[in-house]
C-alpha cells in the first residue's frame, strides 16, 4: 500500500507564484531581497491556515538559494524552525541565543524560523529581546503567529510586520478547482464553493474537508453529497425558503424547516444561514455591491433573480429578525419553536409589497 499524502502537503507551495491569496505580501518580500533591503527581524501573524510558515520557508530558501546546489533539506539552506508552543522556556530560548552566534559554513545567513512565537513565557520573550534588537549581521529571524495581541510590544516593535489575510472564498475556490483538475476529480461549480465557505478563510481547513469530500463521494462532489456530510445547508435551499416567504407561504415554510430538522441540519445553522441570504439578496440589488456576494457566477444569477421580488425594507426587517432570534437562540427553552415564530414573522413581513 502506497503512502498516502494529504492535498495540503502534497500542493504547499514551493514558490511565492504558488501562494493562495497574498499578493501584496509575496510582491513585498520579492523586492526585498532583490533590492537587499530586507529586516533582520520578520512577524508573519494572521489566521490560522493562510500560509504564513510556507511563506516563511520559502522566504529562507530564497535567501541563501545562489549560494546552495541542487539541495531540498531545509539544513543546506542553513534553515532551523523552532515551535514555540514546545519549546517556550527561558532555557530554550538562551540555547538559541548561543546557536545564533554561530556563522553559516555555507551561504551568507542562517535563518530562524520560530513558529507560533505568542506561546513563549514572558520569561522567555525577554531573554529573546536582546538577540533581537541586535541579532549577529548573519542571521534573520522569521516570527509566525496566529494571536499577535499576545506578543509583548517590546519585541513587536523590533520586528517588521506582516499582517496574512484570510484567504477569500473565490482564491480558495479556484485552488480547489486547479487541484480536483489535477486529480481528475469529477465535481461541480457548487460543491467547491461550499467547501471554500465552511474553510472560512483558512486554504488547508479547505483542503483538508477536500480530501475528506473526495473519499466520502468516491471521487465525484457534488453539491448534495457534500452538503449532506459537511452538514451545511446550499444556496437552494435558502432560494426555496426565501420563496415561500414571498409568497407569504406560512404552512410550506413550516413543514420545509421540518424536513430539514429530520435530515438532521443544524437549527441554528440554518437560521444563520437565512439571515447571510437575505443580506446577500440586499447586496444583489446594486452593481457595485456584487462583488460581495462571493459566489460562483450562476448562484449570482439566481440572487439577482430572486433580489428583484423582494422589497428592501422587507430583506432589512428580514435580517433584523434573523439576527435577532440567533441571539435568543443559545438562552431558549424551547429553540425550534423560537425558529418557526421567527419565520412566520418573517413570511408575515409587508403582505402587498414587491
């Protein structure tokens, strides 16, 4: 049996060309190091997942690259990762401080990657400090995090920071796409962008529910099989509700949310979800807000078709309600009751307005 290699490892990029997301980043550090004007001490922070230790890696590796021949190991390149969620005393970090004194044998810089940095004792930060406000000319530090509000300020202010942003859902969509087309995947437009929304800015969350989809659906996602076993509800779903109450159809609604309860959906999910639709069908009725909607060019279709039924005060009551009973939700006794006179409320809002 063959060993098998997840897609967030398999398709990790190698070059700052192959980053998901962060242009402006990647753009930043390519012109540093072409015009030699790169900070010895570098803070990546961001969400979890949007490619700050990749871009740290490939940062290294593009430091000392003239110098290496046809060498992969990290060590050639005179790279050291430390994570400091398991190595966060003061004794770890005065072990480093002497390491570093140490010069390259081979190339010009030995690169410090330290990852999850917030996870240091303050001990251990401020036995970091002075390394860090004067480091050897030979050595850059690469400082990942994902709480940057947990470093304290003297060493952020001694690090050239570099803020990762959530990955949209469009990029992480058209990754996804690249990569099922790669694996000759069988998929549809759909079933990718409710992966990349449940990833919530996060590309290996994605390709880690991507693997998961392609074993479950044996190689063929679709937006059934996918919102089945991811248990999210799709955009069909909320265009049948939403249809029924513009059309004021108490009864249907009703017994359309029990189908749902019976198949097992999430009741807060779905109120959740409703209350992100008719935001959406608001932000459909203008051009220039379009943009917002970050869905695949048929789904927006189908809200700019849907958006022309329904009045504005009627979506803005709408989502005041829906937001209104996802707040009672956790402190209700009896939750689904909650959700049903929530859309009723909804169903009865402006009888004769379109």
């Amino acid at each position: 049996m063959e060993t098998y290699t997840v897609s967030a490892l398999k398709y990790r990029p190698q070059t700052f060309q192959e980053v998901v997301g962060q242009k402006n980043i990647t753009e930043t550090l390519e012109n540093a190091i072409e015009k030699n004007q790169l900070a010895q001490a570098l803070l990546f922070c961001g969400p979890r997942g949007v490619g700050k230790t990749s871009c740290a890696r490939i940062l290294a590796k593009k430091i000392n690259s003239q110098d290496i021949n046809d060498s992969n190991e990290d060590f050639a390149f005179n790279i050291f990762e430390l994570d400091a969620a398991s190595n966060n005393s003061v004794d770890d970090i005065r072990s480093l401080n002497e390491q570093v004194r140490i010069p390259p044998q081979v190339g010009t810089h030995k690169i410090y990657i330290i990852d999850e940095v917030h996870m240091l004792s303050i001990g251990a930060f401020n036995a970091f400090l002075k390394t860090l406000e004067e480091p050897p000319k030979h050595v850059i530090f690469i400082l990942a995090t994902t709480e940057k509000q947990k470093i304290i300020p003297t060493i952020l202010s001694r690090c050239q920071t570099y803020d990762f942003k959530r990955i949209s859902v469009k990029d992480c969509k058209a990754h996804l796409e690249t990569i099922a087309k790669d694996q000759k995947i069988e998929f549809d437009d759909e079933s990718l962008d409710l992966i990349a929304q449940k990833a919530d800015g996060a590309l290996r969350d994605a390709l880690t529910i991507y693997d998961r989809m392609v074993s479950f659906t044996n190689r063929s996602l679709t937006v059934k099989s996918v919102s089945e076993n991811l248990n999210i509800l799709d955009h069909d779903t909320f265009f049948l509700v939403t249809e029924l109450v513009l059309n004021h159809n108490i009864p249907s609604l009703l017994l359309a949310f029990d189908e749902l309860l019976q198949k097992g959906f999430d009741e807060l999910q779905f109120i959740i979800g409703l209350g992100k639709h008719f935001r959406n069908l608001m932000v459909s009725k203008e051009n220039k807000t379009l943009h917002l909607l970050e869905v695949s060019s048929s789904t927006e279709e189908k809200f700019k078709e849907q958006t022309a039924k329904a009045a504005l005060p009627l979506l803005l009551n709408a989502i005041d309600l829906a937001s209104k009973c996802e707040l009672d939700y956790r402190n209700a006794k009896n939750k689904r009751l909650l959700i049903e006179l929530c859309l009723m409320q909804i169903a009865s809002l402006h009888f004769g307005e379109k």
